[in-house]
C-alpha cells in the first residue's frame, strides 16, 4: 500500500479553503482558538462536508490524519498578537 504524502497546504485545499500562506494564517485568525470543549469536526465554521472529512481522516487514520492533527492543535492556540 502506497503512503500518500500531504503537506499542510493540501489539506486546506481538500477543504476548499484558501491554500495559500496568506489564506491559511487568514481561516487560522478568523477561527482560534478554538474552545478546548469543541473536537476540531464539530466547530461551527465546517460545511457538513468538511466536518465528515475531518472526522473519517482521523476514525480511519487516514494519510490526511496527522495533518487533521496539526491544524487541530493550530485552532487551539490563542491569536497571535498583531493579528
């Protein structure tokens, strides 16, 4: 089984999110942090879509799953000063 190699930038176009630098750290202000009570699929901004792409990456340990992972932790931390 081939491992598919998925940068950041990907999983925000898997999203149909902006996927560039400017668009990545524009969704990231908007939405952190992300209340530590809420799992990353069911925060408010997700499309149903998105929310049942976020879930199934991480249920089936996808190749998309460690990227799931670190944008999780990149909604939690508090806005960046400037921002």
């Amino acid at each position: 089984m081939e491992n598919s190699v998925h940068r950041f930038h990907d999983l925000f176009a898997q999203l149909g999110l902006p996927a560039d630098t400017e668009g990545i750290s524009a969704f990231l202000a908007a939405h952190r942090p992300l209340d530590s009570h809420v799992s990353l699929a069911d925060a408010p901004f997700w499309s149903s879509a998105q929310a049942a792409f976020l879930r199934e990456a991480l249920l089936q340990d996808s190749d998309w799953a460690e990227l799931v992972d670190q944008l999780n932790g990149a909604l939690r931390e508090p806005p960046r000063q400037g921002s």
